[in-house]
C-alpha cells in the first residue's frame, strides 16, 4: 500500500499547470545601470567612446581599452545586423565577469548593416578573453530577440531603463525567427 498522498493525484492534472518563465541569459546579465536612452553621438568612434566612458564610470573599465577594442572587432567585420539594429561587442582581458549593456541613440548612425539602414538600436557585450561558448550564446540570442519586430516596436515605447529591463525580462523569444523576415 503506498502511503504518499500525492500517490493518488492525477498526473493530468498538473499538465496545464504553467511554469515560471525562466530569466534568459541575456536578462541576467543587463542591469538598469548599463540601460541608456537617448544617447547622442553621430558615429561609430563616438558610440565607442560613450560606451567606453558609460563602462569606465559604472565598473571601473579603462575607457580606451573598452573604445579600442570594440573598434578593432568593428574593423575585421560590422556588427551591425540590419533594421536598425548593431551589437558590438569584444573580449577584454581585463573584465572578470560579462557586461551587456542597452543603449538607444537619439539619432540613428550609419554602421555599415546589411541593409544599410543606419541603427538607432546598440547592444553592448563585452566577454572575459577567458569566457566560455556563453558568450556566443548571448550572441545567438540577442540576434533572435532583436529580430522580432514586436519587441523592437515595445522597446521603443520604453522611457525608462527600468521599463527596458522588464521588457528584456519577460519576453519570450521565438524558437525560430529569421532577421531578414521581420
């Protein structure tokens, strides 16, 4: 005789029952400090060096390790990926841990996408030179998310950095989205 409880509940009856979404990889590691809006610059090397001043003043980083390196990953190919949209991003002997950051521009800035459309949307990662595939990881689905148009129309109606961490946060991604489709 089997004297669990729970022996006798149903297993269909957990079958509906939704999980709590889990946090992506992406999320975890962007916090609303590394969130800036309406960031004003008129070029890459511009873009470098705010992201590089943004990094040294909120972790410490050396501004011009942090410009130079993300532009030397510019230069071997642009990280620009089309509808609006750039991730730039380095391996920094330096860091000890990743460092994503969020940042919206005021104006759009010519980087070189795809389909040539300037980008006014920035995401910023920067690995450990030690990092792991998670890095590549982030990367993969960074490029899934910012390929839904519904969440880049979302993330443009955000004020706030804390508005922009809950839409990361909570958005579930496609499993299967292709970037030139949205």
């Amino acid at each position: 005789m089997n004297l669990n409880p729970l022996a006798v509940i149903k297993p269909r009856l957990f079958m509906n029952v939704r999980k709590a979404p889990e946090l992506n990889t992406l999320a975890s590691y962007l916090y609303p400090e590394n969130i800036c809006l309406d960031v004003a610059v008129s070029n890459k090397l511009e873009l470098f060096d705010a992201i590089g001043r943004h990094m040294e003043r909120e972790h410490a980083l050396h501004r011009e390790w942090v410009a130079r390196s993300l532009s030397r990953r510019e230069q071997v190919g642009s990280t620009g990926l089309g509808k609006g949209v750039a991730i730039p991003h380095a391996r920094l002997n330096e860091l000890e841990r990743m460092q994503i950051a969020y940042m919206r521009l005021k104006s759009p800035i010519p980087f070189d996408a795809p389909d040539g459309n300037p980008v006014i949307d920035i995401l910023v990662l920067l690995a450990p030179s030690q990092a792991d595939e998670e890095h590549l990881r982030i990367l993969a689905d960074a490029t899934q998310l910012f390929s839904d148009r519904r969440f880049r129309l979302r993330l443009h109606r955000c004020n706030h950095a804390q508005e922009v961490k809950h839409l990361f946060d909570s958005w579930s991604q496609p499993s299967a989205a292709s970037f030139s489709d949205a």
